[in-house]
C-alpha cells in the first residue's frame, strides 16, 4: 500500500500510571494509520523503554501461545485502551477521525488500563519485532537510457537511516544497473558519487528538496527518513513511500576552465565553422557567435538560428526561465559536431550589390551587433524614442590608450571591433577569441544609489550627452539591482512585422493539423471495434434472415407443401442460430468494454496497489501460462530483475525467464517471499496495458484481467 507523505497527526499521550509515561510522550502518525497500530506503537514504545531501564528482564512473546507475564508493571495490550476526552476510541477507525476539527495541532490521547468490564473485541497481539522502526521505500532515479528512470524497492529500511546512507545505497544500484545495461549513454557509471544528487522529491508533498546546490543541503543530507517523512512508525507494515531522486549524468567530464572545439555541421556559408567553448558557455552565446560568422546575409537573428545535437532540438531557456548551457546538451564536448539550420526569408536587394562587402574584413563595423534584435535601420528610426536621458549616472575613469594585444609568437593582433576575433595559431589553424578578452579598460557605471556596474567598451555607446547601454546590462540592471526602467514599444519595419505574423498564423495552422489529427487517430481506434461489430452485425442479419426471406417470397409458389415445411424448419433454426451468435458477439464486446474502460482499470490498479490480492490468487496464476507470460514485456525488466534478486536467482538469462517466474509464483504461494513482489510487477503491468490501450484495442481479454476481477468481486 503506497503512502503519501501528506502532513502527520501530533499526538500528546500521557498515562495516570507514571511508571509507565513519566513524562509526555511526543509521536507524529500519518493521517491513514488505523487506531489499532497506534496503540500496538505506545505499548510498544513502553516495552522498549523499560526494557533498556531494567538491567534484568523477562520477555513475554505476544504472539505466542502462552499467558502473558507482567513485565515491571507493564500487562498484555488487550488491558489497555485509548482514550480521547474520557472516550475511549475505536481501534477499527483511523486516527485522521480522533479530532473532528481539523485545525488541532495537538492532540492529548490517554493510555491506561481497562475497565474489567470493557475489552477489545479485536485481535490485539502484535510480534515484538513489528515493524515499527522500519519503513518499505519505493525509490525512482533518472537515467539516460531507453527506460528513463528506474525503480528500486527497498524492505525494512531503518527511520533513523541518515539521507546520506540512502543515497550511499541508491549509488551501488545505479552503478550496477549502469554497467549492466548496454543502452545507457551515462557517462560517469562507475564514477557517480554522492555529489551527482541534484534533488529530491517525496510523493505526497509539492516542494522540492535540493541536495547539491542549496545551502540547506547539509541539514538535509544528515536528516533521517523518520524526520524527512515526518512520522514515528509506518502506518501499516506492508506500507511503502516513494522517493523520486534526481542525479547528474555524464557531467563530470568538463572541467568548469577548460576549453574545447565545437564543430557546425551546415549547408550555410560561414567564415568558420568551428567554435572555442567552456562548460559554462550558454546556447544564447554560440547563436551570438553564429550571427558575427555568417557570411550570406548582414539580418540574421538569435530566432532564426537552430541548433540540434544528436537528434535532439537545443532550447536557448532551460524549464526554470535561465540561460541553458551548451554542456547540457552535448556529453562529449571536445569535437562534438552540432547540426546548424538557419530560417531566414532574405529581403534584401539582389547578391551583387553585396559582394563589395562581403569580401571586406570591415563589412560589420556600421551596424551595432551588440543587441541581435537591433538592426541599422531599426536603430536609425528609433534612436530619438529609444534614447533615454539618463538621470544620476554618469561614467567615471581614466581614458587610457588603446593596448597592442599579441598571440604567442609575437604577431600582433589586428582588432576588427566584432564580437569575435579571428587569429591565426602557430599551427596555421584559425581560432575565434571573444571581444572580451581584448578589454584593455573597464568604465565604472555609478548608478544613483551609490552602486556600481563595471562596463566595457562593447557595453554602451554614447551620443549627443545620452548614454546607450546594450541589452546585457539593461537585463542586469532589472535583474540583479530590481530597478524598473521605462520601456518603449520597438518600432520594426513593417516587412518584417509581416514575415512575423505570417511565421505564427502558419505555426497555429500546423499546431492545430497535429492536434486534430491526434484526436482522429484516439477516437479511431476505440471507434473501429464498434463499426467492426456493426458491419458484422448487418451482414449476419441479412444473410442469414433477409436473403432466405427473400427467396422464400420470390419463389414460394413453386415450392409444395410437403417441400415448404421443411424450409421453414431450416429457416427457423437459421435464425434462432443467427440470434444466438449475435448475443454472444454483443455481449462479449459490451462485457469487454466495461473492463476496458478508464474506471475499471483505475480500480483495478488501485486493488492490486493495495495488496488487496491474496495467496490463492496467485495459486491460481501460478497454473496459467497466459497470467504469467504478461510480466515478460521488455518495459518490465528491470523491474523482473529486482524480483530475481529478491528470490536469490543470479545471471539470468532470457530463455530461463519463464521458469523463474515459475518458480517466483511458487515461492510466492507458499510465502516464501512476500507477496509485494508480484504485486508490484502486476501494477506496472496494468499501467502499461492502460496506456497501450491509448493506441490499440486487443481482440481478447487476457486470463490475468478476468482472474483479477473474479478476485476482485469475491473480496
């Protein structure tokens, strides 16, 4: 039964006789916890606490058949009750129905002797080692692999285990399932460790725990699962809560200060097709970079460009709203090779009247590339409403002369004032250096709150006593600082605003042809059966009884009478058969319909998610091939070998699968092994059955589904 980490209950309980609570006794409970297993947990906090205080001790096993012994003033637990203002509870209920106003963070309980007349009806005696210090957690990790993620089932896991020693024990599973699994494109494996954990996130609760880059993360690295569930004790023993870890995969490659050579694979025409990167560069700088290296046209922009590695598209803004990193996307940065498409509709005057610049190395200088949305003539209409006066800043530093910059081997470095510099190494490679490197003066900003931004030479323009500053450190003056500016709507040309709304409307077109489609596509396939059926329907009826009707009307005054009873005999069987097989086709397509819908296969899920399925079921499964050949779908691998190591079979093989589902059913039926096993398997397995049943509808009910709904009505 799963759990949900849902806010716990805050239970005061105290007890009349002081040798048993001498002082407050403090437990948090979850909300579905029944009332019996809470007074099983006081009593037996009470049995430990004497048995560490008492130097010698006679223990009395519960569960045994012999009279319970009195143990320094501590009776059996069917001589106690609860109580609740005087009341005393019904174990039956669950603790959530204690207090009926919900807004009570305290709730005062009383554990002290029956009267002699009052007793439990239930059955009270519990093992000494019930479970109560143990926890059932269900793990779910991330991986970079066809599966997405796996699920680790973990039994028995103390509730003072740190979240430190979790993650130790999660590192050994990833680890062998990453070396074990040739589909994985991880590329640390063995070398995870416990720094690799980004976060953490508990089913029930909606925030989310950081575990690497926050500065609580100490605190949550040395909390236990007790304190991070909130709980004192399981609400039932067969109880699980999942945890969805979230880890860094194949990251630790790149060093944050090295630098390596990206390679452009493109029909478009660059002046280079290679790029110097670090991990820290971001996909919004490599498109900055593209737009000063393209040679065919002077208007590309940062939306006109897009970049895709091995398949996968390259998002500029991450999900968080930030600046992705081109190391995110590429595992191997040295030589990765990114696929470049450009889209751009030229609306520019034909090639010849561009040629003279675009062999000149100068052709950029009168256009300002610091901002990609801002193009010579947008800033030439522009300029008088996008200049603003600037108020309580000024730029204060020494002017100093321009530094000669030269490259190793002493030849000097010709600057050209783009963005990126092109010089040649001593191995006659060309390489491209950022502008940046090149600031040979920095100005200082002095905003009027006395704070102060440096800037370089890139940074700003100033004209007729107005400061231009470019889009990087407007964005850092509204981000970093919170001050509000004035914003003024952008004057375009309209042909380009045309291009724009043409580029949309044509987007929305084809959004809405994805989405109509896909609906066809769902209403076809659980539509077909229905016109199947019908169309059978129509035939049998017609053959079978409207064709003979037919010839009987046409020619029946050349049939006699001795020739006529016979054919109406005939027709009569005829059709009670038609009828018969026509019940039987609508009945079974009506019956199947009902187990297949949303509802039914809810319920189901739910059942088996409950461990509501009891041992003869599995007796019944274990002598149907059918049942068992189900859990054989390659989405259930991992979890199959998770229930192989439960059983202690090794190196299994795909031949032998079937007969250690075999012998996993057996072991199962004579509980061997707990029965959470199988249920887990069958769970997944109904997920996956709902979710195909998206695409396809199948022809026949499979055994499994009939036996878990006979089981299903029987209980």
């Amino acid at each position: 039964m799963e759990c949900l980490a849902i806010p716990s209950l805050r239970f005061l309980v105290t007890s009349p006789d002081k040798r048993l609570i001498n002082s407050n006794l403090f437990i948090h409970v979850h909300q579905e916890t029944l009332n019996l297993r809470l007074l099983q947990y006081i009593h037996h906090t009470i049995y430990e606490k004497i048995q560490a205080e008492s130097a010698i001790i006679k223990v009395t096993d519960s569960s045994s058949e012999e009279e319970p012994t009195e143990l320094f003033g501590l009776g059996h637990i069917s001589e106690y009750c609860l109580t609740y203002n005087s009341k005393i509870i019904e174990l039956s209920d669950i603790v959530k129905n204690i207090e009926s106003d919900s807004s009570s963070w305290l709730i005062q309980l009383e554990f002290k002797l029956c009267d002699k007349n009052f007793r439990y009806r239930q059955k009270l005696d519990y093992p000494i080692f019930g479970g109560f210090n143990t926890v059932n957690i269900h793990i779910q990790i991330n991986t970079w692999s066809k599966e997405k993620k796996i699920d680790i089932i973990e039994y028995n896991i103390p509730l003072r285990l740190t979240i430190r020693k979790l993650k130790d024990k999660i590192l050994e599973h990833l680890i062998r399932y990453e070396t074990s699994e040739e589909l994985n494109f991880c590329g640390i494996k063995r070398k995870h460790n416990v720094n690799d954990f980004e976060s953490l996130r508990i089913k029930g609760k909606k925030t989310t725990i950081f575990l690497n880059d926050s500065q609580d993360s100490e605190i949550y690295n040395d909390a236990t699962i007790s304190e991070l569930l909130n709980i004192n004790f399981p609400s039932a023993k067969n109880s699980y809560y999942t945890l969805s870890f979230k880890l860094n995969h194949g990251k630790h490659n790149h060093h944050p200060n090295e630098r390596y050579c990206i390679e452009f694979i493109t029909e478009a025409k660059l002046t280079t097709n290679k790029m110097i990167i670090t991990p820290e560069t971001t996909v919004d700088d490599v498109k900055e970079y593209i737009c000063s290296i393209y040679a065919n046209s002077l208007r590309l922009y940062h939306r006109d460009i897009k970049l895709s590695f091995d398949g996968h598209h390259i998002h500029t803004m991450n999900a968080a709203g930030n600046l992705s990193k081109i190391a995110e996307y590429i595992t191997e940065l040295e030589g990765a090779k990114i696929h470049l498409q450009i889209n751009q509709e030229y609306i520019e005057p034909g090639p010849g009247f561009w040629s003279e610049l675009f062999s000149s190395p100068n052709r950029f200088n009168f256009m300002y590339t610091g901002s990609y949305w801002e193009s010579e003539r947008s800033a030439q209409t522009s300029r008088d409403t996008h200049n603003s006066e600037v108020n309580g800043i000024n730029l204060a530093g020494p002017m100093k002369k321009p530094i000669k910059f030269t490259t190793e081997s002493g030849l000097v470095i010709k600057r050209t004032g783009l963005l990126y510099e092109g010089i040649i190494n001593e191995d006659r490679k060309e390489q491209m250096i950022p502008e940046n490197y090149f600031n040979d003066y920095k100005q200082i900003l002095t905003v009027d709150d006395d704070s102060n931004l440096q800037l370089s030479r890139s940074d700003y323009r100033t004209e007729n006593g107005f400061i231009n500053l470019t889009s990087d450190v407007i964005d850092n003056l509204l981000n970093e600082r919170s001050r509000n500016f004035e914003q003024e709507e952008i004057k375009t040309d309209s042909a380009r605003n045309i291009r724009v709304r043409r580029r949309r409307r044509s987007n929305q077109y084809l959004e809405y042809i994805v989405e109509f489609w896909s609906i066809i596509k769902v209403k076809a396939v659980h539509i077909y059966p229905l016109l199947s059926l019908c169309s059978s329907t129509v035939i049998l009826v017609c053959f079978n009884i409207f064709f003979p009707l037919f010839i009987i009307y046409e020619y029946g005054t050349y049939f006699s009478y001795s020739l006529s009873l016979p054919v109406a005999v005939f027709l009569l069987v005829k059709i009670s058969i038609c009828f018969k097989e026509l019940k039987e086709m609508w009945c079974s397509y009506l019956y199947k319909r009902r187990i297949l819908s949303e509802e039914s296969l809810s319920n189901m899920i739910n059942f088996v998610d409950k461990g509501s399925l009891s041992i003869e079921f599995y007796k019944k499964c274990r002598d149907n091939i059918n049942a068992i050949d189900v859990l054989l779908i390659p989405n259930l691998r991992y979890k199959r070998r998770r229930a192989y190591e439960v059983c202690g079979f090794k190196e299994v093989t795909s031949r032998d699968e079937m007969k250690h589902l075999k012998n996993l059913f057996l072991k199962t039926a004579e509980e061997e092994i707990p029965k959470s096993t199988l249920d887990g398997l069958y769970e997944a397995w109904l997920r996956s059955f709902r979710k195909s049943l998206e695409t396809s509808i199948p022809k026949d009910l499979n055994d499994f589904i009939i036996l878990l709904k006979e089981e299903m009505q029987k209980s």
